[in-house]
C-alpha cells in the first residue's frame, strides 16, 4: 500500500521546512522532541499541537521529503527508447541525488528512525520506498514486459536497480566509502546499463 500525501497546513508546512533541516543535521543519536521544539524555535506543546507526538514530527518529516521529491519521482517514472536506455537515465537521475547531501541524510534519517519505531518504518516503506520502487517499475516496464504477461520480473529489476544504487550512494557519501574505497560512478554505471540492460531483456 502506498500512503496518501499528508495535507498540511501552511504553519505546518513552515515547522517542517525547520523540523527537516534538524533531521538531517550532523548528530550523535535520534533527535528528541524537544531538541525538534528548540530547532523550529517553538515550544514542545506547539509541536504536539500540530504533529501530536514526535513519532507524528518523524512521519510529517517523511512526507516533507516526499513532497520534495516529487518532480524527481515523476521523471524517475517516464521510460526512455530501450531498456537500455531506460536504465541509463534512470542512473543518471540517481546521480542528481549521489550528489545532493540532502538526499543521502533524508534517508539516514529515514533509515534509523525505521530501526527504532517500526510505525516509521511502515511510513517510510509507504512514503518514500514504494513510490520509488513504483517509478522505476513504470520506467522499466516497455523494456522488461512489453506485453505485461510478467509483473514480478518489473518489480525484481525496479528493486535491484533501486536498492543497488541506494547503497552504493550510502556507502560513499554516508559511511564515507569516497575516502576508503573511491567509486568511480562512470564506470559503475556503463556496467550497471550493461547488467541490468542485457539481463532483463524480456524473455523469448
């Protein structure tokens, strides 16, 4: 199931625009909901007044994002001539988000309060993962089941594509794999093209 988007309210949108910048700072541990209150510059009960706890602060979070996110989401969507090609471009959106920290923190954010709260973890597999997975089984479709008589192999190549380059980009950017093991992302991609082209070509 995917989540619809949260409407909120313009005062709420402004606490996120604040709440999000917290979320993804340099930090020791899980920022508590008071350390949230501080950060947007408004007390604990305004907090709880607009979001109602800070499980509900997280949530609202993952949906700022996702909102954020949506006119990368929709052009992650849209096929390309070939399978090849379909890949090709995909990687090079993935590339927009290897080099934009926020979208490597959003995730980290996403990722560790999934490990503590698994109601977050439903939301960010509803919020941000799906929708994701999604879009790139729209984009693979044409090439991978042209005629649609095999849904599951869309969604096993939308997942190994997606999660292969959410974990190169963690590695590099987030557990700093740039300085131990430098990856060179042209040639990692011209091999993922030729995989993932050449590997999901639909079945004779």
């Amino acid at each position: 199931m995917t989540a619809a988007p949260a409407l909120h309210s313009d005062r709420q949108r402004e606490l996120l625009d604040l709440l999000s910048v917290a979320a993804v700072a340099d930090r020791s541990g899980p920022v508590s909901l008071r350390q949230f209150a501080i950060r947007a510059g408004v007390s604990e009960p305004t907090l709880r007044h607009f979001f109602g706890d800070r499980q509900g602060v997280v949530i609202a979070i993952l949906h700022h994002f996702a909102r954020q996110a949506g006119a990368w989401l929709a052009r992650s969507a849209e096929p390309d001539a070939d399978l090849e090609a379909s890949v090709k471009g995909y990687l090079d959106l993935s590339l927009e988000g290897f080099d934009n920290s926020l979208f490597v923190q959003a995730h980290a954010f996403a990722l560790v309060e999934s490990i503590h709260d698994p109601v977050v973890g439903r939301a960010y597999l509803d919020i941000v993962v799906e929708p994701s997975l999604r879009a790139i089984e729209a984009r693979l479709a044409p090439g991978i089941d042209p005629d649609g008589q095999n849904p599951e192999r869309i969604r096993h190549g939308a997942l190994a594509l997606y999660s292969t380059m959410l974990f190169a980009t963690l590695h590099q950017r987030l557990l700093r794999g740039s300085d131990a093991r430098p990856l060179h992302m042209d040639a990692f991609f011209g091999d993922l093209v030729q995989l993932f082209g050449r590997g999901l070509v639909p079945k004779a």
